[in-house]
C-alpha cells in the first residue's frame, strides 16, 4: 500500500476539505488533517456572529449565576467587566463619599 502523497492538507475548514476534494480529480493524492469535524466552524458550529452571541450568552449566565454580586438591582457592572475582559480590556473605579464614583473602561486598539 503506498502511503506517499503529493499534497499534506492542514485543516478541514471549507478550503481545506474542498481543496481534499479537488486533489484527486486532479490526478493528486491528498491526506488532510483536521482536529475535530471537517467542514469547518461555520458548517458545524455555525458562524462567528453566533459564536459571538454564544459566547456573550455564556459570560452573561456566569455572571448571573455568581455569588459576588452584592447590592444594586441589576449586574450591570459585572456583565460589563466581563465583557470587557473577554476582549482584552479593563474596566477600573474609583469612588469618593458624598461625591460619586468613576468608572473607566480601556479597551485595546483594533489590531494592536
């Protein structure tokens, strides 16, 4: 059995399982390597705005579902830390009595 190929394919994502596909009508032995479902995140997942709002959806039940939260009737500035977090960010306060309080979020710069 000859276990030589013309073509070593990394991923299953649309290109790669296509380009798998496309190999032996071109007369090339192809070998793909893919970690877990062919056919890519989109196919199998569904695509990033849903992988996104998943993701938010899940940081949003974290927060609900945590002990910390103390007074306020909302989680507020829970659900905007993480958030801000999950994006690389930091959210800071600072509070005087008899004065109010401060929040500042610093989120990186696109491509930075």
């Amino acid at each position: 059995m000859d276990h030589k190929k013309d073509i070593a394919i990394i991923g299953g994502g649309p290109g790669g399982y296509l380009a798998a596909l496309r190999a032996p009508q071109l007369g090339r032995k192809a070998v793909l390597f893919e970690e877990d479902r062919v056919g890519g995140t989109c196919m199998n997942y569904g695509c990033i705005p849903t992988k996104y709002l998943l993701h938010q959806t899940k940081i949003l039940k974290e927060v609900r579902e945590t002990k910390t939260v103390v007074g306020g009737a909302g989680i507020g500035l829970a659900v905007t830390k993480a958030i801000v977090e999950a994006h690389g960010g930091t959210v800071g306060a600072a509070s005087e009595p008899g004065r109010g309080s401060v929040f500042t979020i610093t989120l990186p710069r696109p491509g930075a």
